[in-house]
C-alpha cells in the first residue's frame, strides 16, 4: 500500500484550463502538505494543513485552492494555469508537525 | 529555522562509506538537524534525524559535532541506488509547520 499517493502523475493542460490533483494519505498522520519543485529543482512549500485546518499558505497566488475535506485527503485545486505553474508538485503528510514527512510520487504539471 | 550549507556535489566509489557535510553554524539549542534525499524524479525520502548525539538506523548514521555547528550523514556501503540529492534540514520542533529545504549535495555513487 502507496502510503502518500498523489494523482495524477502526469498532467498536460493548456493555458487557462483549471485542473486538480489527488492527494490521499493512509498513514493517520495529522498534518499534510503540497510542495511545489520547479525547473531548478528548488523545493518550496506551499501550503501546511493540520487536521483539515489551513496552517502556512506560503504566498502563493490565490489561483492556487487547497481543499482537505477530511485528515486523510489534501487535494490542490488550480484556476486558470499559467505557463508558469508547470512544475512538480508533491503532497507530504507528517503524523505531527515536528515529526518527519512522508511524501508522495509528484504529479508533473506541464502547462503548454 | 537555521541555514544550512552543503557542498553542491559530491562522488563516492560503490561499496565505498559517503560521508556528506553539512555546515548549520547559526543552529539554536532546540533544533533538529533532519536529513531527507530525493532520488530522481521521485518524492523526497526521510533518512534520519537527530539532535546532538550520534543517530544511526538501517539506512545511515548521523554524526553531529559537540558544538552542534556541523553534521555528517554516513551511507556506510554506497550502492549505485543512493545516487541522489541529500538535504540537511535545521528545524525546531515547535517550529513552523513546514521543512525548508536548501540545494542539497547531489551524490554521485559510481562503480
């Protein structure tokens, strides 16, 4: 068993589109995150969520929607995507926030 | 959270130990130094952490300083799959609810 999945793994969408990536989670872990890593390979958060509630969204355009409809799932919703978001996200999830993260594949956003 | 400093590149004959540095000068008396890599194409992976004694598991020992200003990841046996990049992570536990992650040491294992 996956113990951070993410989905899809690959996206190819088009300027403008809006699109959504899964991330799920079966460890019972509290906290979640979305990481985003770009062509440099930079890895930078995102956004921290700790029992479904918003912690760090870490000034990220308000394109970029997460949602966590229950401890367990973290989705990242995206409007209006931009050449500029094409990168890898990654979802992680940590039992506590002082524990250590678990991360997911990375879905490969490619906004052509 | 403290910075980190790594040498942005490193080799290591297989079945050779990898002893990765990684400089955290400014490092406060409660934080942790977290070693995480990140093999290609794929999500980061937690290694180990530690505090200020020596830490060793199944995939590596952590060797910090008395100063605790440095720290140094073993990989006793290298093999051809820990090519990577390794990240050194200075972070308090009541910290903010996020790992900063810096530009890491690519490992080269080579045979």
């Amino acid at each position: 068993d996956t113990a951070v999945s993410q989905t899809p793994k690959y996206l190819v969408t088009q300027m403008g589109n809006d699109k959504s990536i899964k991330c799920e989670q079966n460890l019972g872990h509290d906290t979640m995150y979305w990481y985003k890593q770009d062509s440099k390979k930079f890895l930078k958060i995102m956004f921290s969520y700790n029992n479904k509630e918003l912690i760090i969204n870490e000034t990220v355009p308000n394109r970029f929607s997460p949602k966590s409809p229950d401890k367990a799932h973290l989705n990242l919703h995206i409007n209006s995507l931009e050449l500029g978001d094409s990168a890898v996200y990654f979802c992680a999830s940590s039992l506590k926030r002082n524990t250590e993260a678990f991360f997911g594949q990375g879905t490969r956003l490619t906004v052509v | 959270d403290a910075k980190t400093t790594q040498p942005p590149s490193m080799d290591c004959a297989e079945g050779r130990a990898a002893n990765l540095p990684c400089n955290h000068s400014t490092i406060s008396g409660n934080e942790y130094v977290y070693w995480y890599r990140q093999i290609h194409s794929q999500g980061p992976q937690y290694i180990i952490h530690g505090l200020k004694n020596n830490e060793t598991n199944e995939m590596a020992s952590l060797i910090i300083t008395e100063d605790r200003k440095s720290s140094t990841l073993i990989l006793p046996h290298a093999t051809l799959r820990d090519t990577a990049v390794y990240y050194c992570i200075v972070r308090a536990p009541s910290g903010t609810y996020k790992y900063i992650f810096g530009t890491g040491t690519r490992l080269k294992v080579l045979a």
